[in-house]
C-alpha cells in the first residue's frame, strides 16, 4: 500500500474514543497517541530541585553525590559506584561520547503503564536488554517482567516500585546504560535530572519539563555528565513531517516565515479517575493556565524552522479562551452532589501562543484539551516560506516554480524526490509501530545515539526550549498578555549549532 | 447542481491568477474575489477629518452646512436642498426610517472599477435606478454610462469625477436616495461620511475604515443622520458561513469559546501599477502595519459570535512576520535599477491577531496578502462550542449527539435541517453572481433594507469594530506586542442588541 499523505493526516485516528487515542485503555497501536499512562505514579509533584535539595544538604560535589546516593540507597548490592563515578567522569565534558560495540543497548523503564509498556515491547522487538524496570503498582510491574522474561528466554528483571522514589535504586545499579522515562508529566525532569547524575542516557517522555528550573537542571546535568539525553517527540519523525524538514534543508520553502501547529484533542476523560478523582493531568490543568502539552505541536516546526541551529525563539505572547467544555463534560459525567462539580481548573478550554523567532519567523500555536470535537487533525501543522507552502490540514503543499499555477498538490505528489532517508531505508519496520511509525524512529534514533556515542538526534536544549513554552506562556497570562522573553537555552550556541 | 462545501471552500478559486482572483482585470464571476479597483481614484487620502473640518471652519450646524455645500458646488442645478434638509430632518433621530413605496431605489455609485461596474451591474439587474455615476477615470465612467443607458432604455445618468471630490457634487443631487461607495479603502470613510451627512443610506465596501477616527466619524454620522449604512461585506453571505451562523442562533454549538479566521491571499502583484508604481493596496502596506483588510474573515466570525448583540470584542495583541515575500517578489519582478526596489514597506508579510471578546471567547485572525501560496483557502473560518465544533479548511462539522463518534462530517450533512431561509429562497439568483452568492445577498438586503426602512443587516457599529482591528493591530505592534483595548463603539448598547 503506498503512503497517502492526506488519509495520514485526515483518517489517522478516525473512530477511535478519546481515550483509545490516548491509549491508556486500548492497546492498539493506532490508539496509542501521544499518551502516558494515568495512574502509574501519585500526581504530587515532587519539589523541582529536590535532588539539588539533597546534594546541598549533603555538601558534596554532584560526582561524590552520585556515589553517596548509590551507597546509601541500596548498599552496593548490584552497584560499582567506583565504576559508575569512572564512566561519569570520561564523559562529563562533551556529549559526543565514545563510540560503543555492537553488544546489546541495556536500559531500565521508568514507568511501564500503557505507554512505556508500548515503548518497552518496541524496544524488546529492536534487542534492547532489559535488566530492570520501575512502576509502583504490581499489576503493571508483572505485565512488563514478563513481557521482558519472554523476550530474555526466562530471565525477569529486577523491579522497583516500593515507593515514588524507589527509581534511585534502579538508577544506582551499574548494568543500565539508559533509562526510559515514561511517567506522569510532572516527574519527567526530576526522574531525567537524578538519571544524568546517576550516568544513565535518558529518552524522556513528553513533556521534558514543566517549571523553568526544571529546563535549566536538565541543561545544566547534561552539560555536567555528558551523558545522552533524547526527547522521545514522536511527531518530529512522522513521514510529513520528515518530508517537510527535508524540503526545508533543501531550500525548496526559501526564507522562511510563518507557521502554525496546534494539538487539540479531546482529553477531558483522561483528567479523571473512574471515581473522579483527578489524574496528573487533571491536576495539571487545576494547577496551571498555558499550553501544558507544547512538544508534538511545536516540536516538528521547531526542527523545520532550525531552532537552536541558526535560529531561535526569543519571546512569547498567550492568550486563552473562556472555561466552558470542562465543565460541560463534568455536568455530564457526574451528578450535581459529586465532588467534581465544585472542581475549578486554571487551564482554559483553549490557548493560543504566539512565538517570535530570532530571525523573525512567527509561529502560532494552539494548546486545546478541552473542547468538544472528533480526534483527526488533533494536530497540524503549517509552513510559510518565500518559495512554497504547506498546510497539513488540507495535505497542500504549493511550490513556486514547481506547482502547477495557483493550486494545492498532495505533499506525496514529492515523496520520491523528498522522502527523508530514514523512512526510505525503515519504512516497513515504522509502519508497524504506533504514532504512524514516530515511535519506531525516537526509539531507533535513541540507540543509534548510544552506540554512536551521540549526539542526542533531540536534544536537551532542543527538549527544554519546546518544553518551556509551559511556564512561560503561564507567565504571559498571569500578566495580562505581556510578551515574554524565551531564555536561551544554549548560551548563544544556536547562532553556531547545525 | 447541488451545493457542494468541500468543493466550495478547497476549489472555489482553483486556477485563477491573483489578479484574477481580486477581479481587477477579470469580468469573470468567480474572479472577483474580495477586490476593489485599483486605479479609480487616487491613493492618496484626504484628512480623515476634512468633512468636518470644512464644516467647522464655515461655523455651520451640519444640516445647513449640507444645504450650504450643494448650494456652492453645484449651484443647485440639480439640487432641491430644502427637500434634502426636509428629508434628513425627519429621520435624524432614528435609523428606522418609515417603510417606502415600491418604487425602484435610486442610487448613485462612487467608483466603477472593476468592482463597482460588477456592483453595478448587478444592482441593475436587481432593479435598481442609476441616475448618477462617479470616477475619476473617464474611460471607466464610459463603460458605466453605456451599461446603465442599456439598462435605462437610452437614459444616460449623470457622471462625476472632474476631481477626487467632485463625489460631493453626485451626493448634493437631490434624486438619489442611496450610495454604493466602491473607491480604494482609504476612501471609505470620508465618502461614507459626507453620502450620510447629504442624507444618503450607503452601502460601503470593505473595511468601512482605516483610522479610529474615521470609524467614530462613521457612528456619529449614522446616528446624528438616521441613515442605513451597510457594509458590503459578502463573506458574511456566504452558504456556509450563513449555514453556520444559523447553527449557532439554534443552539447547536453551546457555549462559544474558540474561533479562527483569515484572510491568507498573494495580493502582491495588486500592490503595484504596471510600471511600478503603489496601488492604493501597495500605499496602505507601505504606509501601516497590522491587519489591513480585516472584514472578510473576522465579519462572518463576528456574526456566529453575536459581536454587538451580546458580546463584544475587548481586546487584541498582533504579532507578525519578518518582512521577505514582498522583497521576493520585487526582486522576480523588477530590475536592479527599478525603484521599486528600493520601497520599503511596513506591513509584514503575516499577522496575527488574537480577539478577546467580553464572554471570553478567543478569535485568531490571520492576514496575509504578502506569501507565495495558491488561492484555495484563501478565507478561511473555524468556530469551537461546547456542543459542536466547525473547520472550514477541512469542510469539517462535529456535533455532539448527532455526529457519528469522533468523525468529521461534510457541513452539508446538515444542509436540509439547517440551510438559512434566505439562501433557501435565493439561491437560484445568488448562485449566478460573483463570491459565491455573497454579491446578490449583499446587495439584495441592502436593498429590502431600505424599502423597509432600516435596519442595516451590517450596521455601522459591526463595519467599525470589524474595521477597528486595522489601527488597533497597529497600535499594538507598535508597542511591541502590548494588549490594546478595543473601543466599544456601541456605547454599551452592546448588551442589549439583538
């Protein structure tokens, strides 16, 4: 079957239930998007410098503090500290490691619910060597050992989950070179920040953070181990998408100027319990206004406008609309004496985010969770450039001098000329996965970094400066619309950086 | 042929130049899209003010300052002053002026371009006499002149444009009871003005204004007049934007939160003479930055949201682009020695500006008129409830409870239910005309409006808060990016209009 660019973007999810696309309850691959398991860790969110709280009280070099934590945890059991500190301290200066053998990559899963089971099973199918895994509730921790004893000729895994912070014990072992963060959206910075320190590579799910302390911690642990550390953004490596960056390197869009991307997408059932009470997303949508969920949206325009490699974002404005589906979905849902109904939610059904770049490139983008409608085009994409024109919404590309005179094409009409070599050379093995072959590549590109020895393919300055858009854009409501500046994330290396 | 969305919104305009799309060399139907003659008068533009200066300096109360300026420019040869003070006097206080005879209505028509000779036409064919025509030009006047003797059985009306002002002379005749102001844009207003202040109902085309001032000139003078004043504005006419409004009166979207609206059209070639020179459109983008033509798409939005019947618009912020589609597109076009190389404009090639409105409904409106890109979607509208939810670009309609889970439906699923009266009794004679059948519906309720007596169907208070995003948006650029309240031209009247 040839790829069809405009059923891809139009009939991707046609059908599903909100909560089948999300893929907290279903298991086909198709209903898997963008999601994370609901339930896989309490939704408190621990103190964003906690680990730093930690390493401050203790007086100790992060290094020592590394090997303290290892010692002190869990007593040296199944951990060279010694070790860990050496393999720390050869890469702690640049990120561009060593290359490695050809032996298996070993990773512990932080997070096996719906989502990191999916991620855990892909990455069983590419050889991954899977020696522990981490959730704290027991049903899920048994479907993920034996889904890896299977895979391992009988050999289960270690587990952790005795509590929240059991996952130091994992990532104080010695025979994981990477972890996978696949938790709620609140813990993926700390998890992220206390595996760098404890030398691991880290693919972190999406969002890579949610405060601007988390942004920096994260920057400044991998600029400080040299460890890898990857954004598991999905969107970045759908066929479109690739295609449109690959047309893009090519000049075939000219100087580039305008684009929109947007995630709207019917999530209200996920911010509830079946008693209703609230999931981390729920509370994140109690506890803050913004765009809590930027990457799938701005993280495949970011790539395509070069951000952090020759151009950057510099500031933001946010608006947002009334509260309105939200509660409509709660009258619905619950009875008028059900606690629910007396919730309030900072976060407005919909918000918009104007970004300014550098070079003078605006950007629209639209954050929607909460508003009533079916899940094809949840999310889009559009691109403006001085020589052509794409808009994912209607499958339109237009390029001057090549188009015919004042008509849309179907972006397939160039896959021959355009398609990104990745795809050319993987497509059969994508097209089996979920998120339209976007997870096969994050996890392939992950384990490519590894055994290269880096660079990271999204990288911790690329993964904070799409993930900042969340605080900021708080920011800039909590103030009335002001614009707000977006910090540079790379200390002036974006002007260099390719 | 039965009405067909998908192919109205994504084929409407396939295969027409940009020329050809704005109708200034094309007589086709669907050729004139949103444009205005370029060359009927000058483009410079007179005192926004200047009415009411002149009137001032004469030290005059405006009734008899109109009998005084018909007295001294045309010395009464057509003139029956005191019929025309009679008359305004009895209306000055109302806009519903009593019913009328059905005898035809007379009009008067400032500018024959390519636009208003269209106009004209169909005013004709609606029955309409023509006794007196203005433009500068006198080789459009011709056209005008022969069009209207065919249709007056050999009568010629009487013609205008000596001078830029000499539309003053057509407004002091006594025979005409309406206008059709069809001049660049930067003649609207101060047209519109004097036409209301010599008794005159008018139909304006699009935008009503370009200043503030001019916008609060326009409410003064339809309030102190009593006249009708419309606003040409044919988008709001069109089948699917009528279909949707009426969704929206019957309740179909609940609660309104979320709109977009744009008007994303490659103007670039209109922006210049054939030797280089600025148009009024290449005037306007030198000389102001912000959204400069925002009516076609923010109009329809605003009647689905009950702007100035319930709601209002508060507030905006405008962002935009860098400035490169129109240095390309002078570079293709003129040599390294043209002088046109050398403009500098001040209009970027997109912006965006984000509506508040009272009830906390967020509208995104893009302008673009500076990008390489093809016309289909040259307008486009979505509108978000918490019932039901409407995308234009994808011809997609949900509605909770009637549409099939999560799928997009064609709008025209809901034609027979939901079709609006007026379309279902025109469309016949709409499909003939140009815009999609926005052109005879325009004309059409301008007219029964005026046999009725009033009220407007686009009223000055919708044309000048629709207009109002032009100096606004600037406004806001200017001060880099800042919130910028929108005046309520209604005076609170906002609230209880229906």
């Amino acid at each position: 079957m040839s790829w069809n660019a405009r059923r891809f973007w139009l009939s991707k999810w046609k059908g599903l239930s909100p909560i089948e696309a999300v893929g907290c309850l279903s298991e086909r691959p198709f209903g898997r998007i963008f999601g994370f398991e609901c339930l896989s860790f309490p939704s408190s969110t621990p103190s964003t410098t906690e680990t730093e709280a930690m390493q401050a009280k203790n007086e100790l070099p992060r290094r020592e503090f590394i090997g303290s934590m290892t010692a002190a945890l869990v007593g040296g059991s199944a951990v060279n500290s010694a070790a860990l500190g050496s393999w720390l301290g050869q890469d702690e200066s640049t990120q561009a490691a060593a290359g490695r053998s050809t032996e298996p990559v070993r990773m512990g899963i932080i997070g096996v619910g719906g989502r990191g089971t999916y991620l855990l099973r892909l990455l069983l199918e590419q050889g991954v060597e899977v020696p522990a895994v981490c959730d704290i509730r027991p049903a899920r921790l048994e479907i993920a050992v034996n889904l890896i004893a299977k895979a391992r000729e009988g050999r289960k895994p270690a587990t952790y989950g005795k509590d929240p912070f059991d996952y130091r014990h994992l990532l104080a072992r010695d025979d994981l070179e990477a972890v996978l963060v696949a938790t709620p959206m609140q813990w993926h910075a700390v998890m992220s920040v206390d595996a760098l320190r404890a030398g691991k590579h880290v693919l972190s799910e999406v969002s890579a953070a949610v405060t601007l302390q988390e942004c920096w911690d994260l920057v400044h642990a991998v600029e400080e181990t040299g460890r890898i550390y990857m954004l598991a953004e999905n969107c970045c490596y759908w066929h479109p998408v690739m295609m449109i960056r690959n047309m893009v390197r090519k000049g075939i869009f000219g100087e580039l100027t305008f684009a929109e991307c947007g995630y709207v997408h019917d999530c209200r059932a996920l911010a509830f319990e079946a008693d209703g009470s609230l999931t981390w997303r729920g509370e994140l949508s109690r506890d803050h206004r913004g765009n809590l969920y930027p990457t799938h949206s701005l993280g495949p325009v970011a790539q395509w406008l070069g951000i952090n490699r020759g151009d950057r974002l510099v500031s933001l404005v946010a608006a947002e609309t009334k509260h309105a589906g939200m509660r409509h979905y709660i009258e619905k849902r619950f009875p008028p004496d059900h606690p629910a109904r007396k919730l309030q939610f900072k976060a407005a059904d919909s918000t918009t985010v104007l970004i300014r770049t550098a070079k003078g490139v605006l950007i629209d983008l639209r954050y929607d969770v909460k508003s009533a409608r079916p899940h094809p085009t949840t999310v889009y994409y559009s691109l403006q450039g001085t020589t052509a024109s794409y808009d994912s919404r209607i499958d339109g590309i237009w390029i001057e001098g090549r188009s015919p005179s004042y008509q849309w094409q179907p972006l397939d009409t160039y896959r021959e000329e355009f398609e990104d070599p990745l795809w050319k050379e993987h497509r059969a093995a994508a097209e089996k996965t979920g998120h339209a072959g976007g997870d096969f590549f994050v996890l392939h590109q992950f384990l490519e970094a590894i055994r290269r020895g880096g660079p990271s393919p999204i990288d911790v300055y690329d993964a904070v400066t799409w993930s900042a858009v969340t605080p900021l854009s708080e920011i800039s409501l909590n103030e009335g619309g002001r614009v707000v500046e977006i910090p540079d994330f790379t200390r002036g290396k974006w002007e260099s950086r390719s």
